[in-house]
C-alpha cells in the first residue's frame, strides 16, 4: 500500500498515512485514527486535502530509493 500526505487547514498540521489508492480521507477524524495521531482540539469533521507529493522511483534490489544523484549527475553531488 501507498503512503499519502495530508493536510489540515485547521490545525496546519500534515500527516503521512497509508493505506489503499483507492480509500480517501477527508476529514481529521478518519486521518487522526488512521495516522495514530490525537484529535487535539481539532473538530472530527474538520476538512483534510491529499496532498501530490513527488514519486521517489525505486531501483530493483536496492534498500533506498534512488535519487538520480550519481557520478556525472547533473546537480554535481559526488557520487
């Protein structure tokens, strides 16, 4: 399952969560029991926004995401 960003106008707070591409939270209740996080003074019904956050591709067999930095990588960072 795919992690998503939220955010809460509300309480300008933003979370990472996971959970199906085809589910959608959309208010602070679902995204606080999905995340684990307190209500706080935040209203349940308070309005959340999936946030488009970059894909980080993933090269086969390795343990972190490839960044596209390497030697001869465009940004000038050594390899």
């Amino acid at each position: 399952m795919p992690y998503y960003e939220y955010r809460c106008d509300a309480n300008a707070q933003t979370l990472e969560v996971r959970h199906g591409m085809s589910e959608v939270l959309t208010t602070w209740g679902e995204l606080a029991s999905r995340s684990g996080t307190p209500l706080g003074d935040t209203p349940a019904d308070a309005p959340v926004e999936k946030l488009l956050s970059p894909s980080m591709p993933m090269t086969p067999g390795a343990a972190v995401p490839s960044t596209g930095c390497g030697a001869g990588c465009a940004c000038g960072r050594p390899a």
